[in-house]
C-alpha cells in the first residue's frame, strides 16, 4: 500500500530536483484515480505550506477519445500554479526547461473571471 503523505513528499521534491520516480501504479497495481486524487490535495497542502500561490484550475483529460488509453473515465481538476504559469505581456514568451527532468510542453490559454460564476447566469 502506497503511503500518500510519502508519496506526496517525494513526488514534490522530484518535481524541485528535475528528477524521475516510477509511476505509483507500478509499486502498487491497486493504485486508483481515488488515491491519485489523495495525494495531490497532499500536494497542494505542502505547496501551499511552502508559500506557492494557487492561480486557479484547469481541467485535464476534456477529449474523451483518450480515456480508454490512459484509463480515466471523466475530466480531472487541478491547480494552476504560479511557479508553472507564464504570463505574456506579448506575442511571445520564453520559458526555461533547465529545471525540467523530462519537459513536455502543453501550451494552454488562461483567463481569470472577474467573480466566481453562480448558478443560472447567463452569457451576458
């Protein structure tokens, strides 16, 4: 049984050090998106510990064509943080990979809401 404060710990300090771990999955074959789920609110409860600033959400695995591959069977929520986030003040940025083990860049686009949406809004 994998141990998520643990893992939580380790999988923040790989990502501090440019390092690789094994994929959970492969230590434990039991190890489910529930779990997953576990050890990133650990995550973001030692990034928030350490000062890093949540910026707000994205929402991965939208293109259901993919499920199947990657086992997953909704979208799946996580933080936007700001030591991972690239403002641009043009048409262009430039982005260090130094601190990367393995960088794979996804460029996204990011907006902010001027307040949080409530239930029956409308487009306007």
């Amino acid at each position: 049984m994998i141990d998520p404060d643990r893992l939580a710990r380790d999988l923040l300090h790989a990502a501090d050090n440019a390092t690789l771990l094994p994929l959970p999955s492969d230590a434990d074959a039991s190890f489910d998106l529930t779990q997953a789920f576990a050890v990133a609110d650990r995550v973001r409860a030692l990034r928030l510990a350490r000062g890093d600033v949540p910026l707000g959400y994205k929402i991965g695995f939208t293109n259901r064509s993919i499920w199947e591959r990657y086992g997953v069977h909704q979208p799946i929520w996580g933080p936007v943080w700001d030591g991972t986030t690239v403002l641009l003040g043009g048409a262009s940025a430039t982005v260090s990979l130094g601190a990367l083990s393995q960088p794979r860049l996804e460029p996204e686009i990011v907006f902010g809401l001027k307040a949080a949406p409530r239930a029956g809004m409308d487009n306007a």
